[in-house]
C-alpha cells in the first residue's frame, strides 16, 4: 500500500514537472477543455436518465396517449421504434374493441380486415365474419343461402352442418322434384273485350320460384328440369253510372299446370270476379271507360293463392315460409293466402317452422322475424311445436315473449301453462305482457283467476298430476 502510494506520488511529480513546462494560458484551455467533456458526458447521462424515466411512465400507463407524448418528445429516442410498434398494437387493439361493442359488426369486421388484412385479431375477425355469415344462412333457410356460404367458404367449420340443412329442404319436395334446378314458363293468357292487357304471371312464378333456389329459363323446355303452364281468361265487366259505361269489375279464371319429364304431373285452377260496385267514385273515371283499364290485377289475388298451393305442394312449405319472413308487407299482399296454404299443407309446415325457432339465435340481432314464426305456429295449432315455443318464451326479449304466449294461448297445451304463469308472475298488473299471458291462461285452462298468481298457482299445484297421468 506504501509502495502504491509513493508510486502515484511519484507520477504526480512527473505530470506536474511536465506541465509546469507549458505556459499558463494553455494549461488553462486544456482544464476548460476537460471540464466541458465532463459536462456533456454528464449531460448526456442525465438526458438518458431522464428518457429511461419516461419510457418507464409510458409503459407503466401503457396507452395510446402515453406512447405518444413520449414519441412526441423523443421522435428519435433509444425507444422510439418500440413505442410506435406498441403505438400500432394498441390502435389495432382499440378498432377491434370498438367493433365487438359497436352495431353493426359485419361493417366494423370488414373495415378491421381492409386496414389490418394480416393484424393481430384477422384470423378471429375471419371466423366471426363466418360465424354471422352462417347464422344469416340459417336465418334464410333457403338452398340458395346455404350453397352461398358453401361457395364463399369451401372449407368452413360449418359446411358439415350446411349440407345437412340443404338435404333436409331437399327432403321436403316430392321425389320427382328433389333435384329440380330449372323450371320453364309458359303463359298464354287472353282478356275477352279488353285489349293490351298483360298481367305479371311470369315474374310472380319467377320471383317466388327464387326462394326455392330455381331458376326460370327463358329459352325452351329443353334447358329446364320441369314446366309451368299459366292458361288465363279474363273480362272486364262493365255497367252503367249516369248515361256512360264505366268498367268497374272484372274476372279472372284461368288454371295452373305443372309438368317434369313430359307429363302432366298436377293441375289446379283458380278464379275471382267481382261486378261492377252500386256506386263508384274516383279522380280518374275518364280510364275506366276503356275496358283494358278494368282491375284486372285487383282479381291476381286468386292465381296467387293457387301458385302458392300448386309449387307448395311438389317443393315444400320451406320455400313459402321464406317467401312470408322476407318479403316486404309492402311488397306482398298475400301473406294471409302463404298462411292459409301452410295451414293445408299440415305437419311438414310445422316442421320447417319449428326448424327455424330452433336454429334462432336468442343471444344476437339476426334477420329473421321471429315473430312471423311464432305467429305462423300460433295459427297453426299444432302441439309439437309447444316446447319450441316455450323455449322462445323464456329465452326472448319482451316482444317475443308476447308472440310465444299468443301462440301457446292459441294452441291451448297444458304444457305451456307453468311457464306462461311465471311470465305473470314477473309481469307488472295490467301491462300488455301481463294481460296476454292473463288471457293465454284462461284460454289453455278456462280458469279466470285475473291477475291473482296466488290462485293461478294453487289451481295449477292441484291439476297438474292429473294432468300429467292424462296425457
């Protein structure tokens, strides 16, 4: 230690002598000159120092905002390239956020993948993109929507399940037209004293043949897989109102036919006529005094009618359902008509729609009008679609537990009385809700107990083995 000691000493000594052979000024440059490397050496300390610290407060905030006033205030620091990755995954990770909350997901999904087409959340993006694609097939229900999805996703998770469904509507058509694709229209129709009168027969066949997934050909039967014959007659009717002739009415008859393979396979004829009304008042008398503006078109009602029984009865109610659930009210004035021939063709109409209840969605906002199936199973007064029913009841929003209730209370099963009597037990006294599942409960069991659940309760305490035993 003595020996180190007198060693620097002895340095010391040397250095010293050296310098004290430079002149003054020099050695005072060269102190400046050392002081001032030590400052910025210092400086340089504290300015990473200082950013280390702030690097630590943005990834301790670790948001947006923070990554930014650090990129903001050292756009070329030690950290700056991952700041703005970190930046990017978390924009990334808000849109994505924002979509999953936001209202309509499909847009927001399609606008994550054109922004981030190999992001972080593409592939989850994807797969809900298919999830809600499939989900919207089966609210469809139709061959059409089901080959689309198969189309659009050759490989999806799904497919096993869409073929499924495409068999079973397939199922539903007579066996001579499981396998029809094309149908070839033929109309012939003739109006007695009207001229120039033509009425749609060809796009009402074509525009509902589309939710059976068939395409009408324009050429001739040879490019078809069967054929619709229309052959109509019509007249317009006439009478007097004052000293002119003004044609006020009108028939229409006429028949359908359908044939596959060059036969005649069914026929069904249809008819309407209306006389001329007593009285009649209109803006516009002057047209009616050429029998070709006779309203005709008010009597196509009846070929519809018959076009709905003829095609539901060869391809199935499923076609006729969806024609009801998508088409606009302002659109179709037939829904009453759809119903009616829904009603004649029995189970496999239930069936179908039951299918339907059961593939809905209770958690999402899909397309499909549950209610319109509710109401088709409510008139249809078929038993086997009660638990289908009362699985709508309990799981739907307030507006689909009305439609349930009305449908139960229609069919008059003793099945649903237990769940219709919880419904008025969490209903407020006389609200719609309320009232409905009061009225459905008389209705089932010809009890009138009002809004008293104690009493609907106990009634239903004491009847309900019995009940069980006599089913």
């Amino acid at each position: 230690m003595r020996n180190e000691r007198s060693f620097l000493k002895l340095i010391w000594e040397k250095v010293s002598d050296e310098l004290s052979l430079i002149p003054k000024y020099l050695r005072i440059i060269f102190s400046l000159f050392i002081v001032l490397i030590v400052l910025i050496i210092a400086s340089e300390l504290w300015r990473v120092v200082i950013e280390n610290n702030d690097w630590e407060n943005a990834q301790y905030e670790n948001n947006i905002i923070a990554y930014n006033n650090y990129l903001d205030k050292y756009p070329n620091g030690r950290f700056a390239h991952e700041a703005r990755i970190i930046k990017e995954e978390k924009v990334e990770e808000n849109i994505y956020n924002q979509i999953q909350s936001s209202g309509n997901i499909v847009i927001g999904c399609e606008r994550y993948l054109k922004m981030y087409p190999n992001g972080k959340f593409a592939h989850k993006v994807k797969s809900q993109i298919e999830e809600i694609d499939y989900k919207r097939a089966v609210d469809h229900h139709t061959i059409f929507a089901y080959e689309y999805f198969l189309i659009k996703y050759p490989n999806s998770i799904f497919s096993e399940k869409v073929r499924l469904k495409i068999d079973n509507i397939f199922s539903e058509r007579h066996p001579k037209f499981r396998n029809v694709r094309k149908a070839h229209v033929i109309v012939k129709q003739f109006y007695a004293n009207a001229s120039n009168v033509s009425l749609p027969f060809r796009e009402a066949i074509k525009h509902l043949l589309k939710y059976a997934s068939i395409e009408v050909v324009e050429s001739n039967a040879k490019n078809s897989d069967f054929t619709i014959k229309v052959q109509a007659r019509g007249e317009a009717k006439g009478a007097y109102y004052g000293n002119s002739i003004l044609y006020t009415g009108a028939s229409l008859t006429g028949r359908i036919i359908i044939e596959i393979q060059g036969s005649k396979f069914s026929q069904i004829s249809f008819h309407s006529e209306r006389e001329p009304p007593s009285l009649f008042t209109t803006s516009n008398i002057d047209r009616y005094h050429n029998p070709s503006n006779a309203p005709f078109i008010n009597r196509f009602y009846s070929f519809e009618h018959k076009l709905f029984e003829i095609l539901g009865s060869v391809l199935g109610p499923n076609f006729l359902i969806s024609a009801r659930l998508y088409e606009s009210r302002s659109q179709v004035s037939t829904w009453g008509l759809i119903m009616d021939v829904l009603k004649k063709i029995g189970k496999p109409s239930v069936y179908s729609l039951i299918t339907r209840l059961k593939d809905y969605d209770y958690g999402s906002s899909g397309i499909l009008d549950i209610l319109e199936v509710l109401e088709a199973l409510g008139k249809m007064e078929d038993t086997c679609a009660v638990v289908s029913i009362i699985k709508a009841l309990e799981k739907g929003d307030s507006y689909t537990k009305m439609a349930a209730i009305k449908a139960l209370g229609e069919i008059g099963d003793l099945r649903a009385i237990e769940s219709i009597i919880d419904v008025l037990n969490h209903s407020s006294r006389e609200t719609a809700l309320g009232t409905a599942a009061k009225s459905a409960l008389e209705k089932i069991t010809h009890k009138d107990f009002g809004y008293d659940i104690l009493k609907w309760k106990k009634w239903w305490d004491q009847n309900k083995d019995n009940i069980d035993k006599n089913r």
